[in-house]
C-alpha cells in the first residue's frame, strides 16, 4: 500500500538551494517526419512548489534529450539542476 501512495504521490526532489519539487515518469514515443517511432524515451513531468511545470526527457541509456518548444531558454539553468539532482539520485539509488 505504502509504494501505491509513493507512486501516486510522485518522487520528491529538493535542490541545492532548498527549492523543492515533484516528479512523475511516464514513457512516450518520438516520431520522426514520416510519423514513425525514432525513440522510446522517458518524460519527466516536473512540478514546484511555486507552481512552475517542466518536461525533460531521458533515454534508456541515460542521455537527456530535448524537445524542441517544450522549455523556455531561460529556465535552462533550472533545468539544468534538476537534470542533475535526478541523475544524483538515480545513482544513489542504484548503489
């Protein structure tokens, strides 16, 4: 019961600077011009505290990928940390 409510509740993120978020994965397909499926890759749905939503996108192998339109260039930094704080704790996990 307990990991249902995990799951429904997303994972919890905080940043270096005490900025705290949630997340939630799912899987979607990227099609290329002729409409058919170029990747596989996990989206990250990504929300603040402050009401802020993000996307990112993560291969299998563990490369990001952006979508083009999807963030805003000034959140790059943001993004960037998060990218991070992820991989941190995908690792930490894993160990």
């Amino acid at each position: 019961m307990r990991d249902i409510l995990k799951t429904a509740l997303g994972k919890q993120i905080t940043l270096d600077d005490g900025r705290k978020f949630r997340y939630f994965i799912s899987r979607t397909e990227v099609l290329n011009a002729l409409g058919v499926v170029a990747a596989v890759l996990d989206e990250y749905f990504i929300t603040g505290e402050d009401g802020a939503n993000y996307k990112l996108h993560k291969t299998k192998e563990g490369n990001w990928y952006n979508l083009e339109g999807q963030n805003n260039v000034s959140e790059q930094p943001v993004l960037q940390h998060l990218k991070r704080a992820i991989d941190a704790q995908v690792q930490q996990i894993s160990e």
